[in-house]
C-alpha cells in the first residue's frame, strides 16, 4: 500500500474541499445537516490522516490513482455515484489492507477513517436526491419507457428515428481525427 497516503490524501482533499468552510445554514432536512455538518467530520478525518500521513507518502513513488479525471467525474451529475464507488473500493479494498500490512500500531486512525467513510457512504446514498444524483445511462430506462407505452410505443420509438440519427452522427464526429 505505497500509494495509500497520496490516495487518502487526494480522497480528502476532494470531499467537499470548497464548501469546508463554517457557515451559519437553517436545515429543514437531514440531508442539508449531513452536508452542513460535514465540516466537521472532515476536520476528524484529516486529523486521523494526520497520524499515518508520514508513513504512507515516505512509501509512495508512484503515479497518483485520484487524478484530475477522478475530480472532473466526483464533480459530474454522477458525483454521488462516483463517490460511492470510491468509498466501496476504499472500505473494502484499500483500508482493510492497510490495517492487515500496517506494523506501526496506527490502526485507530485507519479504522476512524474506515468508520467516517463508512457513515459518508450511507449518508451519501440516503441522500442522493438531495445532491440530485443521476444515474449512469442505462437503457433499461428506454426500455421500461417503451413497455409502458404499450401498442403506441413503437409509433413513439420509429418518430425519434431523426433525433437519434442526429446522436449517432454527433457521437461519430466527436471521435473523428482532427487535422
């Protein structure tokens, strides 16, 4: 686990970086106090990052796993997907395998940031209207759309002929070579 710091480090640092700051806000919902109040959790996981933090970056050389393209994706319509995703991989991946390779008697700040992450993850899938999540396209949407449109869907699907014409041409040009 050379890279875990660097990882942990980046993970941290793109959790709600920008909205880490206080701020008085009126909650209604419980949703807008997790985000609210997430300050706080962040502050406790940077702290237990803190005691670990030497180790893991003095072992790390490599190229970083959390890139721009991880923070472009986390900043998506998918965001709350992405994260889930990320937290997963981390919960049942990255952390469970610090702890079992760590030989420092440092597994309180790896398994506080296990449970932080873990409460982060069912928050965020409690929440994900809240932050208005889209799911990833799936065409299982169309195909349920169609079904209950019954006899008239097929009208409806063969009227769009041109809408999708004009998706694939799109999508073709977009991959061209450019000169």
């Amino acid at each position: 686990m050379v890279f875990t710091g660097v990882i942990l480090s980046a993970l941290l640092m793109l959790l709600l970086s920008d909205s880490a700051q206080c701020r008085r806000v009126d909650c209604k919902t419980e949703c807008c106090s997790f985000v609210e109040g997430f300050p706080v959790r962040l502050k406790e996981l940077r702290s237990a990052y803190r005691e670990i933090q030497k180790f893991y970056e003095s072992n790390d050389d490599l190229e970083p796993l959390l890139n721009e393209k991880v923070q472009h994706n986390i900043n998506s319509p998918y965001g709350c997907h992405v994260m889930n995703e990320i937290l997963h991989f981390y919960l049942d991946t990255i952390l469970p395998t610090a702890v079992q390779k760590d030989h420092l008697h440092s597994k309180a700040p790896i398994n506080s940031i296990g449970n932080i992450f873990q409460d982060l993850k069912r928050d965020i899938l409690k929440c994900r209207n809240y932050f208005s999540c889209q799911n990833p396209f799936e065409i299982s949407s169309i195909k349920n759309s169609y079904e209950k449109m019954k006899e008239n869907g097929v009208y409806k699907a063969m009227g769009e002929l041109d809408m999708l014409f004009k998706y694939i041409e799109q999508y073709l040009a977009s991959k061209r070579v450019k000169h």
